[in-house]
C-alpha cells in the first residue's frame, strides 16, 4: 500500500492512494480521533490488514485536490542519517574538502550515523527555507528512507527486515558550511525545512526487493545523481544492526540510507542551490519529491 498524510483544511488525515484511479482513500473514519501514520504503525497488525480493504464508510479524495504533507509530518525522535555510504560519493566528498578529516576519500570502515531534528521535516510541495544569514552553501541529497515497523534493540542482520515496515523518499538538504565550519553533522543537517519527505510512505510488501530500486535527483530539470540501492556501501540490514546494537529502535523511526554522487559539492566549483531552484527526488515505485527553495 502506498500511504500518505494529507490535508483537505481541516488538519492531517491518514490516507491510501489509489495510484491508477489518483484518489486518496481517507482512512480517518478508522482511526480514533487524531491519529496519524505512527499511531497506525504502531498498530499495524491489528489495523493494517482492514486498512488495505476499502469501506463503505470510506471517503474519497481527488489527489490533487489534497494538501500533501509528509508521510510522517512530526516523528517520534530524529531522523537516523548514514553519511558517506555509496562509493563514488565518498570520493566526491573527500575531494571537496568538506570531509573532515579533509580530503579524505577512503571508504568508511564503520557506517557513518548521524540525525537530523525532527523541526527539519517538511512535506512535498513546501518551500526549503534558505535560512539567508544562517547559512550560504546549500546543497540537496537524494535518499531511500527505511520506516521501522517492528521495534527492537540487538536486531540481527539476518531478521533486520522483519523490523522493516515500509520505505519513503527523503532530500537530505545540507547547509554544507555549517557542516564544515562546526566540524560535525548535526547543524548543518538540521535546520528547519532541510528533511522534505514523501511524497508518501509505500509498505515493504509492495517494494519488494529494495536493491532493485534507482535513486535519482535533478535540479531545475537537469539531471544530478542516479545509482541504485545494491551499490550501498553499508546495506539496510547492516544498517538496522548497527544502530540497533544498543539503540532500541521504535516503530516508526526513520532511517535514511546515504546519498549517490552528484551532488552540488561533487562539481568544480560547487553548484550550490539558490532561491528558485526546484528539487526533484525519484525512486523506483515511490513516487517524486518536489520541492522548491524559498
């Protein structure tokens, strides 16, 4: 199923898409008062298997008659982010001498885990604050995002998608001088409206196999990055393992994968974003993340 969070003026609502007709099934009339996507992940085995039948007391909306917003408009904690974990992006960073140490392009031994605050995420459509006086070398990262479904800590890497509940597209918009001026992730990852996602939430079932998917972006039309998830340096369940070693993940938790080269300090000189530009973030089965810098 393809799920999403959207508004029709009256707050968010939880939703199905029916892709082929491009009606949003709302689910609202399901879930007690106020619920979102978590509480229906929270609750999935008991509500998933009904949600994915439509009811009589279904409304229907037009798709493009609805307010978009992000799958999951204020997660639960912040967003988990793998820097450096696609090969030719590791050499893109440490030639552009952002890395730190600088200059390095040797592969990351270890997966790379930093966050981004939950006040980041934003939802298709919206405008990507600049922040003009915070920060000057703007910069966009294409990502499969992995939901946790099935919460857990010490999660082998041999059961890590049994705890997968769905996939999502996150832009992991970076403020690329903070990054380097305050030598770590967390400021330049993290200022609000850098974490678009969406446009909205498909369940692991309908993926399939994850690998097969292409991650691509463009800018204003021209295309920037493409490569597909098998060439992660670090795999999903590697990933889940990793972070779960001592971290209980809970359903819901995000957890974006790393992002391909091409990005705008991969080119010389760098091709920072400015006001106007239009971000497009495609994947195989999940849709296009458009948004647009303020």
């Amino acid at each position: 199923m393809k799920l999403l969070t959207f508004s029709t003026g009256s707050g968010p609502r939880v939703g199905v898409l029916d892709a082929e007709r491009r009606v949003v099934r709302d689910l609202s009339g399901r879930l007690p008062a106020g619920a979102g996507l978590l509480d229906l992940i929270d609750r999935w085995a008991d509500l998933g298997p009904a949600a994915a039948q439509p009811a009589d007391g279904d409304t229907e909306h037009v798709l493009d008659a609805v307010t978009l917003l992000a799958p999951i408009p204020v997660p639960r904690r912040n967003i988990f982010c793998v820097g450096k974990n696609y090969r030719e992006h590791v050499a893109e960073f440490g030639r552009s001498g952002y890395d730190t140490p600088s200059r390095s392009e040797a592969l990351p031994e270890k997966p790379i885990i930093f966050s981004k605050a939950t006040t980041s995420v934003t939802g298709p459509g919206t405008e990507i604050d600049p922040h003009h006086g915070v920060a000057r070398e703007l910069d966009y990262e294409a990502e499969l995002a992995v939901i946790i479904g099935t919460g857990g800590r010490g999660i082998p890497v041999e059961r890590a998608y049994d705890h997968v509940w769905g996939y999502t597209i996150v832009n992991d918009v970076t403020a690329r001088d903070l990054q380097r001026d305050h030598k770590q992730w967390l400021l330049g990852k993290s200022l609000d409206t850098h974490c678009p996602m969406g446009p909205w939430a498909v369940t692991a079932d309908e993926v399939g196999d994850v690998r097969a998917l292409e991650v691509s972006s463009r800018v204003n039309g021209e295309p920037r990055q493409k490569a597909s998830v098998a060439d992660l340096i670090f795999d999903i369940p590697t990933l889940i393992a990793t972070i779960s070693a001592g971290i209980t993940l809970l359903p819901g938790d995000v957890i974006a994968t790393g992002t391909p080269a091409g990005v705008g300090i991969g080119f010389d000189p760098p091709r920072f974003l400015t006001s106007g530009d239009v971000l497009e973030i495609a994947i195989t089965g999940l849709g296009t993340l458009t948004n647009r810098v303020g």
